[in-house]
C-alpha cells in the first residue's frame, strides 16, 4: 500500500478503503478458517506471593505439557522489561516490567523439566559491554535466586552483539509485509525453545503489549540505530549490510506499519510459548510515561504455545474483543498531537488515531487463530476471568 499523505487525497484514501475492504474481508475470512490454533490455559492470581512454580506446573500440564520439548534442550526467555520511571508505591515488575517472581518461577519449572540451559535475554545496555543484570538489579530483582532456580541460567543484553562475536539474520517464515528478514543477537538463533514472557497491558501507539509485542525488543538498537526512527516511522534505512525495507514507500503510519513490522519479527523469531504475566499491570499505556496511565491488579497469568491464540485470549481477558476494528478499542488510539511527528497525527480519510489489529494481521499470514470459538481455554473461563481494563482506565470500576 502506498502512503495516504502527500498528493494522495481524502476521497483517494476512501475510495482505495472500500474497494480493498471486500477483498481482504475475504481474504481473512480464508485465513482465519485455516489458521492454527492451540489451547491457551487462564489462571486467577492474587498475588505474586503465591507458589509460582506449582502454578506453572498445572498449566503447562494444562496445554499438553512441556517436558518432551525442553528437556537436555537450550530454552531462551525474552523478558519484557520496558522503559523506566515508576509509578509512586510500586516496582517495575508490579506494573511495566514482567515481575522477577514470575521469572524465577518459568527458570525453576524449566529446570525441573530437564533444560540443559535457561538463557534470559532483553535489550537492555545503550553500549556494549552492559550485564543484562545490572538491569535487573536496578528494578531490585533478587538475580542471584533466579541463577540459582535452575542448574545453568545465563542472562545476556542482546541489544548488540553480546557475548557474540556475529550477528544472525533470520528470514521471515511467513508472508513479509515490512521486511523480509532481521539480523539479532545470535541467542534468538542459539535455542531450542523460545519463550516470549510479556506483560499484559495496555500500550499508547499499539492499544495492547502481549507476547508477540514483546518481540519488538529484540532488534538490536545498538545495530539498526533509533527503533523509532527506523521501525516506528521508517524515516531512515537501516545501515548498510542490514536486511533494508521491501518498499521504502509504503505507509509510514506508525498505525499502520508498527503492527505489520511486528508480525515478520514474530515471523522469522516463532514464539514456542508465550506467558503473559498480567498479576498485577498498567492501563492506559505502556508505562508510568504514558499521561493518564495508571497500575491495576487484574490477578491473572495465561501460558499458552501459540503466540495469537494466547495473545486473543489475554485481550479477551482483558474485557476487548480479539477481532476489534482499529475503531473500536483497543486499537482506536487517543494522543496529544502537541510536539508529535506528522506520522503519530491522524491519517487523512480517518477521524482518530488508530493502530491495525496485530492479532488479525498474523491470522492473515498463517501464523495462529485469533477466533475465540476455535480456541479451547483451559483453567478459568474467559467471563470469570475477565478484568474489565477499559473501565478501569476510565473510572468506572474499582482495582
């Protein structure tokens, strides 16, 4: 698709609309009949006090169990330790970040399941040479406890090489829409076993951060520069001897292009398991920067093997609907266009700010099921599991 700015007029914009409409409906109506599904399995949670490690026992044992495809094997955990600041009374880990207790609990169960090694990894250094765990320290994680949880546990900052001496380029596995192919961190390639451990919260440009969200982190910013300036926007390229963009003209909405860049990572990184950690979160954001964005408890932790299925279900949990139109909630996305870039404003033809329904955009590509009615949830039904996010952020329920 082409920029809708420039000489590209409103009634272009609407016109291009409803003609492509019918057919993608189509088309998605195909792909979301043929998409791969798996069980999601929904927990209650009151608190990150609880026995973890057992918790995540029965739900792993819940969605088929886990033990035939980690044991003697190499399980990677990509952490969703987002940004910094705080909310006033609480931790990192209670709201943004995932919380180290949820941490310490995957590591020890994966080593009780026969793991040869369990390697944490996150973005975290703005320069080589940066422990992933001076990090975890700062949020006051207890890293000595989770080394200790399992018999081989290694923490790497994989926003650059690394402990690496060379990068690896993944090519996308399912149809590209922005790139065809990532170069990371070697140890998203050293593994076995993927584990995408996100944070289930609301997020200002994307409407949610689930599992597949998580992945954004990944690219490494000491390699490709600026992620807003090369992902968000596509304002540059990236550097020579990087895989480069498949049409350097093609919408540079970040509506549009965030959740379509996420999708190919997602594409060339598959998650193996996804856990999205929601005990305790944020609404209205993605952290205690985002103004109007505010902690709440909604008790609940969700593990599942497909990356979509389990991210369809968490939104569901979250009081949203999975198959939502980027006009309706989550994905219909409020900013102050004060001191904001033209590509945050509202794209010609539309009335809001939006963001594309990520879920629907991987269904479209093969890549998992974002139908409720095809997906078994084992453990806490979705209704009794709900916690309602929208009213929360507006006030209009209690934590």
């Amino acid at each position: 698709m082409q920029t809708t700015t420039g000489n590209f007029s409103r009634r272009d914009w609407l016109a291009v609309s409803g003609l492509a409409a019918g057919v993608l409906a189509a088309g998605r109506a195909q792909a979301a009949a043929a998409a791969p599904v798996a069980p999601v399995a929904v927990a209650k949670v009151p608190s990150y006090d609880e026995d973890l490690v057992a918790r995540f026992e029965t739900m792993f044992d819940q969605i088929g169990g886990l033990g035939g495809l980690v044991r003697d094997k190499t399980v990677a955990m990509k952490l969703n330790l987002t940004g910094g600041g705080r909310y006033e009374g609480y931790t990192a880990g209670q709201t943004h970040w995932v919380h180290p207790r949820v941490v310490g609990a995957l590591t020890a169960v994966f080593g009780k399941l026969g793991a040869r090694r369990v390697r944490i990894l996150e973005s975290a250094g703005r320069r080589e040479g940066i422990p992933l765990e001076d990090k975890l320290l700062s949020g006051g994680w207890d890293v000595n406890a989770i080394r200790n949880a399992a018999p081989v546990v290694e923490f790497e900052d994989t926003n650059g090489l690394g402990l690496s001496k060379s990068y690896s380029t993944l090519q996308v596995r399912t149809a590209p829409m922005i790139f065809s192919a990532f170069t990371l961190n070697r140890s998203y390639e050293d593994c076995d076993f993927f584990v995408s451990v996100g944070k289930m919260k609301n997020h200002e440009e994307m409407g949610i951060t689930m599992s597949m969200k998580n992945l954004f982190g990944i690219t490494p910013a000491l390699l490709y520069g600026s992620r807003e300036t090369v992902f968000h926007y596509g304002r540059v390229q990236p550097p020579s001897g990087v895989p480069a963009e498949l049409d350097p003209k093609s919408n540079r909405y970040e509506g549009w292009r965030l959740p379509r860049l996420i999708t190919d990572i997602c594409g060339a990184r598959p998650i193996d398991l996804a856990v999205l950690d929601g005990i305790e979160s944020c609404v209205g954001g993605e952290g205690p920067w985002c103004l109007g964005s505010k902690p709440c408890k909604p008790q609940l932790l969700l593990v599942g093997r497909n990356c979509v299925c389990t991210d369809a279900v968490g939104v569901a949990t979250m009081g949203y609907n999975p198959r939502a139109g980027r006009n309706e909630a989550p994905f219909r996305v409020y900013k102050d266009p004060k001191g904001h870039p033209p590509e945050q404003l509202i794209p010609p033809g539309e009335t809001h700010q939006y963001a594309e329904n990520i879920m629907l955009l991987a269904e479209s590509v093969g890549m998992g099921s974002a139908d409720l009615s095809r997906i078994e949830v084992r453990g806490v039904p979705v209704k009794e599991a709900m916690f309602d996010f929208e009213a929360f952020w507006k006030g209009q329920m209690r934590a």
